[in-house]
C-alpha cells in the first residue's frame, strides 16, 4: 500500500471509531447510494401520474405512499436526493472557488484592497439568508440558477474572510519571503506556497456546510422558488404535503425525512472530520 | 469606549450603505423592465412608460442610484405597486409581529441553552453530556422549516393540543401567546443548539479560571461558585452569537410564518413574490437587514461594554 493511500485510511479508522462519525458515514453513503441508483432501487417513475393511486397510505407497493396526482413518494424522494446533491456539490465548488482567490486577492493584495473585500463581505453577510435568497430569487425567476446563485453569495463571505486570515498569517512566513527573494512572481507564491497551506480546514469547513445548503435548495423548493415542477425535490414534496398535511401526513414525512437524514449524516461526519483533522477549529465555534 | 462606539457606529453605517448599493445592483442587474413586470404582461406601452417615469427609471443609473440611496437614508424605501402605499409604513405594520415571533424564539434558545450548557460543562464527560452534545448538533443541522412543518403536524394536527395557524385574536394576549409556541419552537431550536455548546465550552474555559478556584479555595458552595461567579462570565460570548443568532432566526421567521400562516414581515415578503410587488420585496429585505446590522451593532457595543478587551480588536 502506498503511503498515501494508507494515511486515507488511518483517518477513515480514525473517522469510523467515533460513533457519530460512523453515523454520519452510513447516513451519507446512504443517501448518495439511494440518489445514483434511484432508477434501480425503486422500481415506479417519479413523475408517473396515476389518478386511481392518488393519496395512498404507505405499503409495501408504495413505501412512503403516494401524493395528491398518484405519484410514488419513495421513488420521488431517491430522485429528489439527485437534484439536492447536484446542487449542493456544484454549488459548493463554486463558493470555494470564488471564496478562495478573493481571500487570497484580499490577503495578499493591498491594504486597501483588503479592507475594501472585508467591507463587501460583510455587508452580503448582513442580509439574513432567506430574504437574499428572496430577492435574488424575483429577480432572477425561479430556478435552480438562481438557487445556486443564492448559495454562492451566502457562502462566499465566510470561505473568503477564512482564506484571508490565513494568508495574512503567512504572507510574511520565512518561506514566503524566500520565494520571493528567488524571483517568484505573485501567482506562483500564492499557487505553491501559500494554498496548500490554507485550504486544508477550508475543505472540512465546505463539508460542514452541505447540510445549509440542502437546506436552502429544499427550503426555496418548498416555497415553490425552486426547482420547477414536477421535476422531484425534497422541499416540492415537503409542499405538497403541507398542503394535505390535516388528512395525508405521510407526504410531509416522505419530504422532511431525507432531509433530515442528510443533514445530519453531513453534520455528523463534519463534526467528526473537524475534531480528528483540525482540533483548532473547535475552539472557534 | 466612546471612540470604540464611534468606530463601531462609523463601521455599521459604511456596511449598511455597501448593502444598499449590492441591493441597488441587483435590482439593476436584472434582465427586464422592472415596470413591465410590476404591471404584468396585459399593460398598455403608455401604462408603463408612465410607470417607468414614476419609479425614476428613465433617468441615468447614477441619479438612480443616488435617489435611492439618499431616500433610503430617509426611510423613504418608495411605494408597493398594488396600492400605492408607502412601502415603509407596510413592513413597518408587519415588523412588530415578526419581532414577536423571535423574541419567543430567544425564549427557547436562552430559557433550555443556558441551563443545559451550563449542566454539560459541570457534568462533562458522562452520558448526560454526550447526549445533549449529539441533540445540540442535530437541532442545529436540522432545517427550521423541516422543524416547523413536523412540529405543526405532530402538536397542532395529530395530538391537537396546540393551534396550527395564526397569531390569536387580537387583543386577546393569552391566546397569543399560545399561538406563539410552536412557530417560536421551529424558529428557535437550532439556537438552543449553539448556546448550549457555546455556554458549555467558555463554562469549560471559565472553571479553570484562577478567580474560580479562588472562591472554591475560600470554601464558597458549588452551586454558588458554579452559577454565581463562572456563569456570568461564561455567558458573555453568548450575547454577541445572539446578535448573529437574531438574523438567522429572522431567516428561520419566513418559514415560520408561512407554515403557520402567522402575520409578519416573512409573510408579506412571500406575497409580494407572488403578487411580483417589487419594491415591497426589496424594500422589506432592506429593512430586515439594517435591523440586523442594527442588532449586530448593539450587541457588539454590550459586549464592548461589558469586556473592555473587545474594543482594541476592531
């Protein structure tokens, strides 16, 4: 075994013998195993409409029943986890993205430029989420860019101020100083030397923010500000089930659950990651 | 402390103008005639021109810009497009209602936070404490509508001892306030989570204070070492996540309202979507958001004040 690859899997022991940590694992597994092979695992269409089968219990034909055009909850789910994952790990990547080179702009750049990005952060920061979202989301028209769009804005602030805390820290570094002395230009000391060194609690930071952003696609689906219909999402079925919540409580269920489960799952195995990699953190809240 | 205060106070307005002006952007950015989505698609060229010229949009983005930014500053946040009211009076009307409802939500957080903080960090290590510590990060991960829609479910539908929609009659304070249980538990139980790990961890930190293991020196009781003398200093980092904790419950509070159809300014935000009432929707998000930098400010000048440590680090 290479060296790396038994370093992976010293941590993936470390990670499974904490109970929580194993939690979240098999939660997480879970829930992304039900959303790829969704078309495996249940065996009705998502969007099939089937009047006679409208509002049905759950059973064994229908696992979690069906909704108010007949449709399988279960099915609907597994394929609701598809949109909620896409969304959350294209999304996810792009706040990095973006999040890292300002921080880096903003910790290396001029004091100017600093203070300039600090500002700009904190005032996106100080819209509360879901009325951004809100706004963004009438002035776009409803849909899955525009929740994207939406998570990319709340999560920027955080992962740029983060990223230029740590390279304030090291941009006088002896290394640093070092590189440059050698004639290394601006692009390749942040690239070589200061990145590597500052993304490390950035990405355990990235998995413990999954679950926020589940929760933002799922919340604007719910608000019907969303995904479009009848695409399948957990906050769509969320909807319809509130809509039939006196009568048809299982169709909330089926909506709320995975939910559920997934942001716990991610929280868990964040929490697990943060306190095995990087007990620093913790101290930060 | 007063120079911190002003420079506090000079940060805060700097933050709320920078939001006014990505607001403004935003509202500019969009593809369309914000006059023709207002009126809808069945207005006459000459209904919206005149509307175009009401709301300021045939002038130069800067004079735009400008206008709003000095009539904002005033509260002057324009007019709804339905009735032409001033669209700061409407949210204004509403606020109260959506205050209420975070301030039962801070009820939650702080009246189970502290105490179960408090018990971990006394307890820490035993099974009590691992408890709470996986239900204070459950609470927290969970989303607040997810919580609302089972809670109103399980209290409201299925056991029936709570009402599931409104805020009471008026007038009537009592039931009121029973209305306000539930949808303040969906807005405030993620921030149980935090408090609780927040109070136990500076209580942590606090116990091993020298000043502690004086008093515990001079033979003073537990109880009054324990709640006395380390849980006023340990509360103190509580009181700026409070800050923060309020916008996100102002957030949470959408949801809520919508859920238990509750009055407020979450409700009104969601209706001017769907009525496509533009200047109320960026006129209520303004609104919350400098009563957000606004509580922000506030909590950092208590926490200045109380820590004089804070003021040198802004």
């Amino acid at each position: 075994m290479s060296e790396a690859a038994s370093r992976a899997y010293g941590s993936l022991r470390r990670i499974l013998a904490e109970p929580l940590g194993m939690l979240g694992v098999v939660l997480v597994l879970l829930m992304i195993g039900g959303a790829v092979f969704a078309d495996l695992l249940a065996a009705a269409e998502p969007n099939k409409i089937s009047p006679r089968d409208r509002f049905l219990g759950p059973s064994l034909t229908h696992l979690l029943g069906t909704d108010q055009l007949g449709r399988d909850l279960f099915s609907r789910a597994l394929h609701g986890g598809r949109i909620a994952l896409s969304v959350a790990l294209i999304s996810t990547a792009a706040s990095l993205a973006i999040g890292v080179v300002l921080g880096l702009i903003a910790g290396y750049g001029p004091r100017w430029l600093d203070n300039l990005m600090i500002l700009l952060f904190d005032a996106i920061k100080s819209f509360p989420t879901v009325m951004l979202a809100l706004a963004l989301v009438t002035l776009f028209g409803p849909s899955l860019t525009a929740v994207m769009v939406v998570v990319v804005l709340v999560n920027v602030p955080g992962y740029g101020r983060i990223i230029r805390t740590q390279t304030l820290a090291l941009k006088s570094a002896q290394f640093v100083t070092a590189a440059q002395s050698m004639g290394a230009g601006t692009v390749r000391v942040l690239r070589v030397h200061i990145l590597p060194n500052v993304i490390g609690p950035l990405l355990i930071l990235a998995s413990m923010d999954i679950p926020v952003v589940v929760a933002i696609e799922a919340g604007l689906s719910f608000l019907g500000l969303g995904v479009r219909p009848p695409t399948p999402s957990w906050g769509a079925i969320l909807n319809d089930g509130f809509t039939a919540i006196r009568d048809t409580p299982w169709i909330a269920i089926a909506g709320g659950l995975p939910i559920i489960l997934i942001t716990l799952g991610f929280t868990f195995l964040g929490e697990t990651l943060r306190d095995v990699f990087d007990p620093r953190l913790k101290r930060q809240g | 402390m007063l120079y911190y205060s002003l420079k506090r106070l000079g940060l805060a307005v700097a933050i709320v103008s920078v939001a006014m002006l990505l607001l403004f952007t935003m509202i500019y950015l969009i593809p369309g005639d914000p006059a023709a989505v207002a009126l809808g698609p069945r207005a006459t060229e000459a209904m919206r021109e005149a509307l175009r010229i009401k709301m300021g949009l045939d002038q130069p983005v800067w004079i735009q810009f400008w206008n709003f930014f000095v009539n904002a500053w005033q509260g002057d946040l324009g007019n709804e497009v339905l009735s032409d009211r001033p669209v700061a009076k409407v949210v204004m009307e509403q606020l109260p209602a959506t205050l209420a409802l975070i301030a039962g939500g801070m009820v939650w957080s702080v009246a189970l936070g502290i105490p179960l903080g408090c018990w971990t960090a006394v307890k820490r290590g035993g099974m009590a404490d691992r408890i709470v510590g996986v239900f204070s990060v459950a609470v927290i991960a969970v989303p607040s509508f997810v919580v609302a829609i089972y809670a109103l479910l399980i209290f409201a539908v299925t056991l029936r001892w709570l009402p599931a929609i409104g805020a009471g009659e008026p007038g009537d304070l009592g039931d009121q306030l029973v209305h306000l249980i539930l949808p303040s538990l969906a807005v405030g139980i993620g921030w149980v989570g935090y408090i609780a790990r927040l109070v136990r961890a500076s209580m942590l930190e606090v116990l091993e204070a020298s000043h502690i293991r004086t008093a515990r020196a001079f033979g003073l009781p537990d109880r009054q070492v324990t709640y006395r003398y380390a849980l006023t200093i340990a509360i103190l980092p509580t009181v700026t996540l409070l800050g923060v904790g309020i916008g996100q419950m102002l957030s949470s509070a959408v949801f809520a309202e919508i859920v238990f159809a509750r009055p407020g300014v979450g409700k009104l935000v969601y209706d001017a979507i769907l009525t496509r009432n533009y200047p109320l929707v960026t006129g209520a998000v303004l609104v919350t958001t400098v009563l957000f930098i606004l509580i922000n400010l506030i909590a950092d000048l208590v926490v200045g004040y109380l820590d004089p440590r804070v003021r040198s680090r802004l």
